[in-house]
C-alpha cells in the first residue's frame, strides 16, 4: 500500500516565514464586507491580503461591526483579537454573536496587558504564531481590534517591517485576515499611518458620519474593474444592517459619480416669482419652511432658495443652515437674490454656511437652469459648525449703527476688524472733511444709516465714516445712500483707508484727538442712532435706493491730512456721477 508523506505544519510554517515555499495563487474574495447593496466588487473582503477597516464606538459603527461578523461566520470559525475587554463584552451583548460564541464558532482573545505600549509596535508576528499553537487554523478568519498605536512602530521603518510579516503570513491563508482599527476620536486620525504602509495594505476603508449622514469611505479598495481611490458611498442604516443608498461620489472635492435623484430640483415659489410656469420637471413648494419636510430622504437633488426681503434674512440663513446640517454633502443648495442686493458678508454667509452657490438676481431664468446644471456633480466639501452663531462667525456686523462718541467708535471698529480678520471681508473707513458752510451736527443728522455696521463720529474737522463688508470699489455708491443730502454740499473731499493697517494707525490719531478732547454729538439727539438689533444676523443688511450723486469738489491737499506718511491712504474730492446713473447695488463679486 502507498502512502505519501506530508511535511507536518510546524515545517510547513517555517518554510513560509522563510519564504522558502512557493507561495500559492491569491484566492478568491471569500465573505461580505457586512454592508448590504453595494456596487459589484465592493461587497466582499478580499482573502492573501491584509484589509484594514476604521471606525469609531457609535450605534452605526457597531451595526457595520456586526454586519461584518455575521458575513465572516456565514463563511467559517473567526478567530477575534482584541486590544480591550470591554470591546468584548459590548460585542457580546449582540445575541447571535453570543450565541455563535457559545457555539465556539466564534473565539475571543485578548492581548496580554490590555492597552499595547505605545513607544513599541506589537510584535505581530509572534502573535500570530501564538494564536496558531492556540488553535488559529487556515479555516478561520482573524479579526484583530486594536488602536493604530498598538501596532504602529515609532517609525515608518518599523511600521512597514511588522506589516510585510503579516502580509506574508496571510499569503498562503484562505480567510480574509481583518485590521479594525478604533479611532476614539476621529476615524481619518487611522488615515496618515495606514498611506504610508499602501504597498502592503490595498483595501483600506472606514465609516464617517459627514452632516448626519453615513458614508462607507473607501481610501483605496482594490476591485476585479481596478483600484478605487477616495470614493464615498452613501449609506443608509436599518434596525439591523447598513445599506448602500445609491450615492457615490469620489475624490477629495467629493465629485459625484451618482445618486437616484441626482437631477431633481426643489424649489420655492418665491424664487420662480418671475416665471409664469416653471420648469415641469422641478418640484416647487408654497414656502422655504416647507423645504425640509419636502427634502427629507434627498441625497443629491438641489435646492432653489431664495433670498427674500429684509425682513426674513436671518430666517433664510438659518434655514440654509438646518438644511445643510440635516442633508448629505451632495444636496445642492443655490440662493437666488430676489429682492435686495445683497452685501457681500450676507453673500459669504450663505456660502459659508452650506450654499453651493448664490445666483444674482441680474442673471436670468435661462442662464439659472443652466448654472443648476453645471453644479449637477458637485457636492459640499467645506465644514459647518453644528452652532448657527459660531458657523456664522465673523460675517455680520456688530449691531450697531450711526453716531458714534469718537472713544465708542474707535473701540467698536477696532473690535469688528479684529473679529473678521481671518473672514476676508473687505471694509473702508472714510474720513470726510467738511464744506465751510456745513455744521457737524447737520452732517451727522443728514446720515442714514441703513446698516449695522455702518458707524460714524466726528473729530474737529471731519466725519469718520466705517463701512462694514465695502470693498473700495463700493465706496462713491456707499456714500450715496449713507446721506440724505448729496455728499458733495456736505463734505468737500475724503481720505480713505482700505488696509486693516492704514485703518488701525488712522484711528490711533483719532483716539489720541479724543483724549485730548473731542465733542459729544449724542447729547443732541433724543434717540440714538445705534440700532437695536438684538440678533447677530439683524436684518439691515441689504442696500436701500441711493440719493444722487452732484458736483466734482477739489481735490483736498494730502499735507493738510494728519496721517503717517508711509500709510497707502488715498485723498480724493466727492466724485461726481449724473443723477440716476447709480444702481443701488452695492456687491462685491
């Protein structure tokens, strides 16, 4: 009778840690990645290679979890290695995990020492060999849960020396070998070490949650079609599982690739006033309130707001907010202007806290279809601060506005330069110097100030003007609405000061002037001209019908300005523009 010796498995494993062996042709994907629907070739964890999965310690990374497990044992016995007992005993309390446990179809181990040193990688290698003398066999599946600093060396070196072990331990195994790495913090924390190991690992996934919603974020994934990089796959979480919900999208500006309602389009009545019927295909509600319930369930339509009147801004920019909180990064939202220019912080604030892009109201329907077209693929990449007030920052003025004592004054544009130093928003402080036939007092009664923001004071021989959010080029259409009278039979000619340096020297040798002694103009009016709103995003902010603009004046003479010299300060008469030649929009593009 023949027989055929067979070496035994302790030779057969040493010749493999020797390399010595052939290594065997890579096997088939052999389990699911525990997430239901997801495109072909991604539902699956491969087998010969190391995978490496984040996640965190919340309710969807635990269904991932499970899901996972349950595809391995659907499979085979899985051996799991764990870095901390209490990951065990939350693991257990899922009942048919316990009971595949019982059933020791599942076996549990724990590292030595619970927490891993984190000046020295774990030596993976003979832990391994380890769990092969504790029964760890080619018929099961390794998931080993451990922080990346349990396994990461203090070196890239020594990280990719632990890692080509393991990478060529796993060669010969038929069950997937599984790295879940537990981010406490933040799941892309695992990101930077495992990039610099991507010779070895070539799947590499993790969960996110990005605005509420669930995304399986793949950094790389090797597919039969090819390798993936950075793509992001919507998911959608049940009592029990994870399901893909047809959202795709990929690289770092997030473009997407699709989404089953990619091309709807949810609009207010409001913000198609101007067309008899609106496009068939577009979905439109009474009011923008309507709009969440309208959206809920949306992945990657877009939304058609509205700007709306003054007196409804801060409700459209906290509607903006919930909308983009509460609604995956590819919704689309678009403002339209449809009443008022709007100034430029209030345009920055829609697009900080969740527009994809603000149409101005000179742009027509036609050129707005087609604009919503061309964002069709984008998605919202910037963060937003769960906290209105804090995801609104530095974007509004103080709420205040017109005649200012010059010590207030100094103090409160000071403050509003240094809290938008980091926004960049543009603003002007003016200094205007009187006609010889204007009184102080008639020039600051002749101000209106529209505005928060939009302060004024008076030294001995002029008006001090600060425009919150008014680029240089707005400042003769700024002038013109800030006054009832026209500028020029006021004010005989202006310096400006554009730079926050220029504005802060110009107002030193105003609060020297004002140490010194300056008048108090208040004490003249009954009411004050401050305002009294009480909101951060007050809705003054929108430009009212300027007053017409008359003659040229002299240009003033610089030497006679009390100004540094070094300072980019310009000195310029009132200009002169035809009556009705203004616009009343004052925009910065």
């Amino acid at each position: 009778m023949s027989t055929v010796s067979l070496p035994s498995t302790f030779f057969q494993r040493a010749l493999v840690r020797l390399r010595l062996s052939a290594p065997t042709q890579q096997p088939a994907p052999s389990c699911a990645l525990g997430i239901d629907a997801l495109p072909q070739g991604l539902g699956l964890l491969p087998s010969g290679t190391p995978v490496a999965l984040a996640w965190q310690n919340r309710d969807v990374d635990w269904l991932w979890v499970h899901g996972l497990l349950a595809g391995m044992l659907a499979a085979g016995p899985v051996f799991i290695l764990a870095e901390h007992a209490s990951w065990i005993d939350q693991l257990l309390q899922h009942p048919p995990l316990a009971q595949a446990h019982a059933n020791k179809q599942l076996k549990l181990w724990l590292l030595q020492g619970g927490k891993a040193n984190g000046h020295q990688s774990m030596a993976m290698a003979s832990i391994l060999v380890e769990l092969e003398q504790f029964g760890l066999d080619p018929a099961h599946a390794l998931l080993v849960v451990v922080s990346p600093y349990a396994v990461f060396g203090p070196t890239v070196a020594q990280s990719r020396r632990w890692v080509l072990q393991v990478a060529n331990w796993v060669r010969k195994r038929t069950r997937p070998l599984v790295f879940g790495f537990t981010a406490y913090s933040d799941v892309h924390d695992v990101l930077g070490p495992l990039r610099n190991l991507g010779s070895v690992f070539e799947h590499i996934a993790m969960l996110n949650v990005e605005a509420q919603n669930t995304v399986l974020y793949l950094d790389r994934w090797n597919t039969p079609a090819g390798p993936l990089f950075e793509s992001r796959y919507g998911l959608e979480p049940t009592s029990a599982r994870l399901a893909y919900n047809g959202s795709h999208a990929r690289g770092q500006t997030q473009h997407l690739v699709e989404a089953p309602d990619q091309f709807e389009v949810w609009g207010t009545q409001a913000a198609v006033a101007d067309q008899r019927v609106p496009p068939a295909a577009w979905k439109i509600v009474p009011h923008a309130d309507d709009l969440l319930a309208a959206t809920e369930g949306s992945l990657a339509a877009t939304v058609l707001l509205e700007s709306g009147p003054s007196a409804s801004l801060d409700a459209t920019l906290h509607l903006l907010h919930r909308l983009r909180l509460a609604r995956p990064r590819t919704l689309k939202i678009v403002v339209r202007e449809t009443h008022d220019k709007l100034r430029n912080n209030i345009e920055q604030a829609f697009l900080h806290l969740g527009a994809n892009r603000v149409v101005y109201r000179e742009v027509g329907f036609t050129r707005l279809v087609r604009l919503i077209e061309d964002i069709n693929e984008q998605a919202f990449t910037r963060t937003v601060d769960s906290d209105f007030a804090t995801a609104l920052g530095g974007f509004m003025p103080d709420p205040v506005r017109g005649y200012l004592k010059p010590e207030a004054f100094c103090a409160t544009v000071l403050g509003m330069l240094e809290r938008t130093s980091h926004m960049g928003l543009n603003h002007s402080l003016l200094r205007l110097f009187m006609q010889p036939h204007t009184a102080h007092l008639d020039a600051i009664r002749a101000c209106l100030a529209y505005r928060d923001g939009d302060v004024i004071t008076a030294d001995s021989s002029a008006l001090y003007v600060f425009m919150f959010s008014c680029a240089e080029s707005d400042v003769e259409p700024a002038l013109a609405r800030l006054f009832a009278l026209p500028p020029t039979e006021l004010f005989g000619s202006q310096t400006s000061y554009h730079t926050r340096q220029d504005m802060r020297v110009g107002l030193r040798a105003l609060q020297d002037a004002a140490h010194r002694g300056l008048p108090d103009y208040s004490v003249h009016f009954t009411t004050r001209m401050t305002s009294t709103a009480t909101s951060a995003a007050a809705s003054a902010h929108l430009a009212p019908a300027p007053a017409p603009t008359q003659s040229v004046l002299p240009t003033h003479d610089p030497a006679s300005v009390p100004v540094m010299a070094e300072l980019t300060v310009k000195s310029s008469p009132i200009a002169r523009r035809p009556a009705g030649a203004m616009t009343g929009a004052i925009h910065v593009a």
